[in-house]
C-alpha cells in the first residue's frame, strides 16, 4: 500500500501517516486513529479478521520503521509469555530477544527488504521465551510505503514452528546417519571378501603347506592382521546396520553384572561404579546378540571414562519404561514403537558435550580426540547396533555436569529353560558330497574350493548363475547334495539359482554366503527358512562345520 503522505519520523508524522493510511485505503475497513492505537491495536478490524487471527496462535508486531515504536496486537503473552510491562514497545525489545547467532541474519535480511522495493518478507529465526527458552519462529510480514517507496510500517505474523522445526532437524539427522550407514556397509562388505582371502589363504599355507619357523611367523602376522582388520569392517556394518546379528533373548541385569569385573578394570581406581537394576519377577529381557550389546555397552563406558579426566562417578541402571501410542518422544528419541522397553542408562560425572558435539556425535568417524587416539567409530556402532535389534539409543549432557546414554531395547518375556546341547569336536569336519560352488569374487570362490576339496569333498563351481546353469545342464546325471553359494550376485541372484536349481533337484541343501545381514538384501533374493546362512568373512573352520551342518539336517526345501 503506497501512502500519500511523506513522512517525516516524528510522532506527529507518524499519526499523519495513520490518518493518511485511513484516507487512502477507503474501500477496507481497516482504522488506525491515533498514535495509542499501537499499543492498543487496531480500533476496528471485521470480527472474522480478529478471531480468524486469534485462531492462529501467531503473534503479531507492529513496527513503525521511522520511529522504532512496536505494538503487539496480538501474541505478546500467549506466544511469547510477556505482558505489557515488559518495554515491549521499542524495536530495541525484539533485538534483545532474538538468538545473538540469528540476529545478524534476520536483522540484515530485513535491512534490505526495507531499503528495496518488496512489499513483503519472510524469515525464520529463533526468539527467547520469557521463561528463558528460543521458540523457533516463522515471522511473515507486509510492508507498507510511502509515495517515495520508503519502507514506514512493518506487520509481522510470527508462527511458533518450533515443534516442526524438530522434526525437519531429525529427519535431516537420519537421512545422514542412513546415507552414511550406505558408505559403510558398501565398502565393508568389499572388503570382507578380500579379507576371506587373506584369512583363507594364511590359514592354507599354516595348515596344508605346514609352514614353520620364521615364515609362519610372518604369516601369522597376516592373520592376525587380517582379522584386526574385520573387527574394523564388522564395527562398520553394525554401523550400517548389515552386521549379521545373532540374537537371543537376554536378561540384561545379568549380562551387565557378569560384565561389572571387566568394567571395574577398564575404568581405573579414581572411578567408582555404581548399579541399580530393575527387579522384574522373571528378570528383565530383551532380544539382542550378546556379543554387540556387550560392545556397545564397553564403547560407552569407556567414552564415560575418557570424560571424566579427574575421577568421578558411572552409574548404570536398568527399567522398564512403556510406550503409548501417542507419546512419541517419551524417549527423546524417534519414533518409538508403542511397548515396553528395556531401559539401560549410563550417566557419568564427565565433561559433558557441547551443542556442536551432541549434533554430531552419532557420525561415524566423528571425535574431539587427537589425531590417532580415537577412531570415532564407538557411538556410530553403538548406534548401528541398537537400531538393528529394534531399539532407540539418545544422549542427555550437559556442559561440565555429566553425560547420559539411555538403550531402550524391547522388551520380551523370558525365554524356557535351555535344553542340554552336544558339544562340538575340534576337529574340522569332513566329507564325500558333491559341492557347487557358485560365487561372483574370484578369491573368495579359489578359497572356499580349495578348502572343501581338502575336506574331502566333491567340488564343482561357477562364477555365475547362468555358468552354473550350464555346469548343472552337462553333469546331469550326478548329484549335486549342497550348493554352496554368494547371496548378492549381478546378474541371477543366489536365491534365483537356488530356486531354479530346486527344481530338478530338490534334495539340494543350500548355504547362502553373504557380508550383507540378510534383511538387508531384496527380500526376494533372501533365504527361506530351510537355507543355511554363512557370514563373511569367515575361516576354513567356520566353513567346513556350515557345510557339514547342512549336510547332516534333516531339512528339505
Ligand atoms: N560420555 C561422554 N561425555 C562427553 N563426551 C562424549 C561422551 N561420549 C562421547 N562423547 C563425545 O563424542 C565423541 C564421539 O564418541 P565416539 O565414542 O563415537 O568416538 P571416540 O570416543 O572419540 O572414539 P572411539 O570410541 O572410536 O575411540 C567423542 O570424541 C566425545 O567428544
Ligand atoms: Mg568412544
């Protein structure tokens, strides 16, 4: 709206400017009168307008650019949780109130919608509550000028988007974790397979060739390599969430009692421990691998330790908390399922995180320690491994009070009482079968044929679905008692040869290998509940007892 008056940017000018803005917009019915309309709001404003903005739960500023007078027709103390005495009449209230990091911004933003030539602006920053807290803030505003096009008046509607500001935050978070989760798990199962060479291999030539002395020497230090190093992979596919996980049902007090001791070491004498467990009748369960809980829990205990430089205090408790339907961030964290939840918290005496740290903190490779002193892997697994097993994990931490890491894990009812197992020989397992080996890494199927054939066993192998096919076509009349074979292939998929092959030959046994945790691969191309599943990598020993177990099942397809 242009005004027909020039103003001036006194107090005179300024109910000149209102009376004009009356005088050139006759056909509303919108009124400004007098200068104590501003703080007053407007005098006559149709009923629907006024309720309609009631609705709203906006609030609305008024700001008359010369002058730097502000009224709040609306909002003041419903939105913001001022009332009138508190100076809110100036420019200079709104200044001090919005976030130092968004002042510059928005202020500067808005500097330059007014010396231009829009009749509007829209922004979004950050205002501080009365009681002490930033709501984040969607403020649209008109701006009115005069003849010359000098900006005179600034009507701001300010919408608290604090909640759906949270949720973009969150989703942008997990779009990272799950883009950064694909990074991983891509180059670990590369390199699994290279690693099922070097620990095939290094184990060919200690075992068949019977190296000794200074080479064996050596080649155990390939080994060993070799299997540091698929620590490092499988820390990045529980990132990634591909880490085949063994679950079982757990009673969690227990598994972190027989854990204190080692605790107690790792911890050092200037930390002391304390523990409170939840006292359910039939004890607290959930289903998790052991093993990865187990390291989950060591990461965060050793990220309290390295927190608290000067001794202080761990202390880890266990509940039980439920879920409703419509509680969704009773957990701090996303989505929770509705349910019980098994409850393991961590609180330490530490330095606790900055904002900048808590932001980052679940990335992988993320850490505020020296080059070479932490790899920061320990929370990005940690994460991984929880979300896998169906379960939440969030961090509260406060500068120089203390940190604490809550796992909620569903819970399930406690499990029957173990039936009596056989132990198993040491002693590799062989056989006489007939053995496809139908596997795309050229290493990986040398090895596992290699090893087999050592065994004692029958070997055929291809490189590929449609090889296999042909293999299968020419050697008709013999029979083929296992198929060995990779789960993710580029063209036929282990599945698709499996079940081709089901139908000449349904007696088959299957064993699917895979760096891929199985509900990570297309649900078609996965195994059905008959087949037998192989993680990489995997040692001669881990192959030939796989082998013999599908041999000896009674199962068949
Ligand atoms: N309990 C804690 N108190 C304070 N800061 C923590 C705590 N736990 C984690 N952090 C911060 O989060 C960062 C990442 O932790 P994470 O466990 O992923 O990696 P790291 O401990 O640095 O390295 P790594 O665990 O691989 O040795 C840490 O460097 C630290 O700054
Ligand atoms: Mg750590």
């Amino acid at each position: 709206m242009r005004l027909a008056t020039e103003i001036q940017g006194d107090e005179a000018s300024t109910q000149k400017l209102h009376r004009a803005d009356y005088e050139t917009s006759k056909h509303s019915s919108k009124k400004y009168e007098t200068p104590s309309d501003l703080s007053s709001g407007p005098s006559e404003i149709p009923e629907h307008f006024a309720l309609a903005a009631q609705a709203t739960n906006d609030a609305v500023r008024v700001w008359i650019v010369a002058t730097g007078a502000l009224a709040w027709p609306q909002g003041l103390e419903a939105l913001l949780g001022y009332d009138r005495s508190a100076a809110a009449d100036t420019i200079g209230f709104w200044q001090k109130l919005i976030h130092p990091q968004d002042r510059a911004r928005a202020a500067g933003s808005i500097r330059d919608a007014l010396a231009g030539e829009v009749n509007h602006w829209t922004g979004e920053y950050r205002l501080r509550h009365r009681d002490g807290s930033y709501l984040d803030l969607l403020e649209r505003a008109a701006i009115e000028r005069d003849a010359k096009g000098a900006a005179v008046r600034f009507v701001g509607s300010l919408m608290d988007v604090t909640a759906r500001k949270q949720l973009q935050d969150q989703l942008v978070r997990s779009q990272k974790m799950e883009a950064f989760g694909q990074l991983a798990g891509g180059v670990a199962h590369d390199f699994n397979n290279f690693l099922t060479t070097i620990l095939g291999y290094s184990d060919l030539l200690l075992d068949e060739l019977g190296m000794k002395g200074e080479v064996a020497g050596h080649i155990s230090e390939i080994r060993n390599a070799a299997g540091r190093a698929s620590v490092l992979t499988a820390q990045l596919l529980a990132f990634s969430r591909k880490h085949p996980l063994a679950p079982c049902v757990l009673e969690i007090n227990s598994l972190i009692n027989n854990l204190e001791r080692s605790l107690l070491r790792l911890l050092g004498e200037d930390i002391s421990v304390e523990c409170h467990f939840h006292r359910g009748k039939e004890g607290t369960h959930a289903k998790v691998d052991p093993g990865q809980l187990t390291q989950v829990l060591l990461n965060l205990v050793v990220n309290a330790r390295e927190a608290m430089h000067h001794g202080g205090r761990l202390t880890l408790e266990t509940s039980v908390v439920s879920v409703a339907g419509s509680e969704e961030h009773e957990l701090g964290c996303e989505e929770p399922a509705p349910g019980n939840y098994v409850c393991i918290s961590i609180t330490d005496t530490g330095i606790g995180m900055s904002d900048e740290v808590k932001q980052h903190l679940f990335e992988p490779f993320f850490t505020t320690k020296d080059a070479g002193r932490g790899s920061g892997l320990g929370l990005a697994t940690s994460y991984g491994i929880v979300r896998q097993s169906g379960g939440h994990i969030c961090v509260e931490s406060e500068v120089g009070k203390g940190t604490t890491v809550k796992i909620f894990l569903p819970e399930v009812p406690a499990p029957p009482p173990p039936s009596y197992k056989k132990p198993g020989a040491n002693k590799m397992p062989t056989g006489v079968e007939t053995i496809l080996v139908l596997e795309d890494d050229i290493s990986v199927r040398h090895l596992s044929v290699r090893v087999l054939r050592s065994l004692g066993y029958q070997v055929l192998e291809a490189a590929s679905g449609d090889d296999a096919q042909q293999l299968v076509g020419r050697s008709e009349n013999k029979k083929i008692d296992l198929l060995l074979t990779d789960m993710v292939m580029p063209q036929m998929s282990g599945r698709s040869f499996a079940d081709w092959l089901n139908k000449t030959s349904p007696q088959t046994k299957v064993v699917f290998i895979s760096g891929y945790l199985e509900e990570s691969i297309h649900p078609g191309d996965r195994r059905s509940q008959e087949m037998f599943f192989l993680p990489k990598p995997f040692d001669s020993e881990q192959l030939a007892e796989k082998i013999r177990e599908a041999l000896d099942s009674a199962a068949t397809r």
